[in-house]
C-alpha cells in the first residue's frame, strides 16, 4: 500500500474511532496464535493419560520427544503472542 493511502486510512480510522487497518491484521494473528496455543497446551491432559497408563513401567524413549516438542512449541507460541501483544497499541 502507498505511504498516502495508508495515511488516509489512519487518519480516517481515527476520525470515525475504528482501528487502524494494520492493527485488526495484528489482534487477528493474535487471536489465531493464543487458539493455537490453547490448543497445544491440550496436549498436557493427552500426557497426563499416557502416565497414569504406564504408570506401571517406564515410558517409551518416544514419549519423551513428544514432551520435548509440544514444550518448545507452546514456548514459541508465547513468544509470539508476547510480540505481538507489544506492537499493538
């Protein structure tokens, strides 16, 4: 987009009390990431239910690697989350 539109839609947003264009991009990818990372955090009850069925032995090497995965996932997503959160206004 032009420098001089994109001014006109700020100036215009301002005028009638709407959001700028850019930031309804941003609160939309943020409302997409904090779902995303919901969702991942879900993954723990899926644990909780894996443990409590192995209980009885130890766990299969490959547990572990999904455990190590969803955390860094959901970290990555809280980043995100916090980035976004800190552009808009």
């Amino acid at each position: 987009m032009a420098t001089g539109a994109w001014a006109a839609q700020a100036l215009l947003a301002a005028a009638n009390g709407t959001p700028r264009p850019e930031y309804v991009e941003l609160r939309e990818l943020l409302g997409a990431v904090m779902h995303a990372s919901g969702q991942v955090r879900r993954i723990g009850v899926n644990f909780n239910q894996v443990v409590a069925a192995l209980n009885s032995g130890d766990p299969p090497p490959q547990l572990r690697w999904y455990a190590d995965s969803a955390a860094r996932t959901v970290r990555k997503l809280d980043d995100l989350a916090d980035e976004l959160r800190e552009r808009l206004p």
